[in-house]
C-alpha cells in the first residue's frame, strides 16, 4: 500500500526529530562524565559511578549540625550554671544549719540544760559563727566568689552578684546571687549568752538571720531545679535537631549514580525490591 504525502511528511519529520534529539544527547553526554557513567550503568561495564552532592540538602543540613551544636553548648552552659547554683545553694544549708545549732545553744540556757557563762558553751556557739563567716567566704565556683559580695565586680561576676550564662546563639540571662557576707554576723557574740537580756537579743538576730536565710535557700533551691530542668530541654532539643540533619543527609550525604536511578525508578513505577520475603 502506497502512502501518502502527507504521511510521508510525518515520518520524514518524525525521524528528523529523532536524529536531533540523538544527535543532541550525543553532543551534551556522549563525552561527558555522566554520559560515560550512563553507558557504563546500562552495558554492565565495571566501572564506579561519579557521586553525586545534592548542595540544597547539604546546606541544610550544615545549618542544623551547627544549630544543634549551639544548642549543646548553651546545654553545657546552663547546666554549669545549674552546678553554680547547687553549690550556692549547699552553702547556704550549711549556714541555716549553723543558726538553727545556735538557736538550740541559747533554747537549753534559757532552760537551764546549759550554762551561758561555761567557755566550753560559749566556744561550741562562736564554733558556729566562725563556720558561718567561713562557709561565706569560701563559697566559689570555678574563681567566682558566690556569697562574698566584697569579692565581685569582675569579668565573670558583676558587683551586683550577676553571672551572665549564654544559653542561646542570641543571648542568655544572669543568675544572680545574695550578698550574704553583708548580713550583721558580727552581731553574733557568745559573751552575750550570760545574761537573760542580751540572750534575748541574741535569740532575736539569730532568728532574723534564720529567716532570711532560708528565704535565700528557697530561692536558690528553686533556681537550681528550673536550670536543670532547662539543661535537659536543650539537651533533647540539640538531639532532635542532630536526628534532622541525619534525616536530610544520612550518612555521607552522597549518592552514586546507580542509587539515583534506582530511586528514579522506584518513584515512578513503584518498589522494585521485595522488602517482604
């Protein structure tokens, strides 16, 4: 059967256009590393395909492995901040233990079990202050005088008891700190414990010192368990980032040329492999 012109015409521009499009990819991959790599993937040759770097994912993931490597730093700052406060803290039991020993030393001579005027009394009750006004000044973190107030104004705390804890690559906060060496412990005397009316005073101060102090106690035992509780959150923060930066690249990042085909292949006509059996 004869054709027609017309389709005589169609097939001669029909193969026109394919030996274009040859011609085409000839001249773009016949020479290039992909096109060696193509023909070696479809003829079987043994030979390993380029790798391949997918910058957009790459750049992604860069930018959440540095995120999550701020966020463990700012964990570990926060967290010495918690350790700051714990030994602040243990400090100032220390000194409410020490009062509520004094207040028992004056209760038992206002009920006769002690005698005000003993040397051994009156030296077991400035035992006491001197573990006090010690405690305070020995109380440090690393170089940073925590109850001493006459110890701040340095680069690492400010003269008004803050330390500065950078918690975020945006800034942080201070924790702050009580300047207990401040309070009227020189008031503490034991040679006030002989009469009725200077006990009564020294009962006095040493309660007003008790309550002071255990308001500063609460305020740094509260303190020490919110950084904790904020150490833990940055810490599963900075995993969760870790994990999405794994999700975007795992592994190396790369992948060679037989996976991108693969992938190719499965995307568009399903799963090539049995995963079941």
């Amino acid at each position: 059967m004869a054709l027609s012109e017309s389709q005589k015409t169609f097939i001669l521009d029909y193969s026109t256009r394919l030996l274009q499009q040859d011609m085409l990819t000839n001249s773009l991959f016949g020479s290039s590393s992909v096109g060696r790599d193509l023909r070696s993937l479809v003829l079987g040759e043994a030979r390993t395909a380029t790798t391949f770097t997918n910058p957009f994912e790459q750049a992604i993931s860069g930018t959440l492995r540095a995120d999550a490597g701020a966020t463990r730093q700012a964990s570990r700052n926060v967290g010495e901040a918690a350790s700051m406060m714990g030994v602040a803290r243990t400090d100032m039991a220390t000194i409410v233990d020490a009062l509520n020993d004094m207040e028992d030393i004056i209760d038992k001579i206002d009920t006769g079990e002690l005698d005000g005027s003993s040397a051994v009394v009156q030296a077991d009750y400035d035992a006491l202050k001197e573990k006090i006004t010690g405690t305070i000044s020995n109380s440090d973190f690393n170089g940073i005088a925590l109850l001493d107030g006459t110890k701040w104004g340095t680069n690492q705390i400010d003269a008004n008891g803050n330390v500065y804890i950078q918690s975020s690559k945006e800034g942080g906060f201070n924790i702050t700190f009580h300047n207990v060496e401040a309070e009227n412990w020189a008031g503490l005397d034991k040679t006030k414990l002989e009469l009725p009316a200077d006990r009564a005073d020294q009962l006095a101060l040493v309660q007003s010192l008790q309550s002071d102090m255990d308001a500063v106690l609460d305020v740094y035992e509260g303190k020490e368990d919110s950084l904790k509780s904020q150490e833990l959150h940055l810490q599963s923060q900075s995993q969760i980032l870790d994990k999405a930066a794994q999700l975007r690249m795992p592994e190396s990042g790369t992948a060679d040329l037989e996976k991108l085909i693969a992938d190719l292949v499965a995307k568009n006509l399903g799963d090539i492999i049995n995963k079941v059996g």
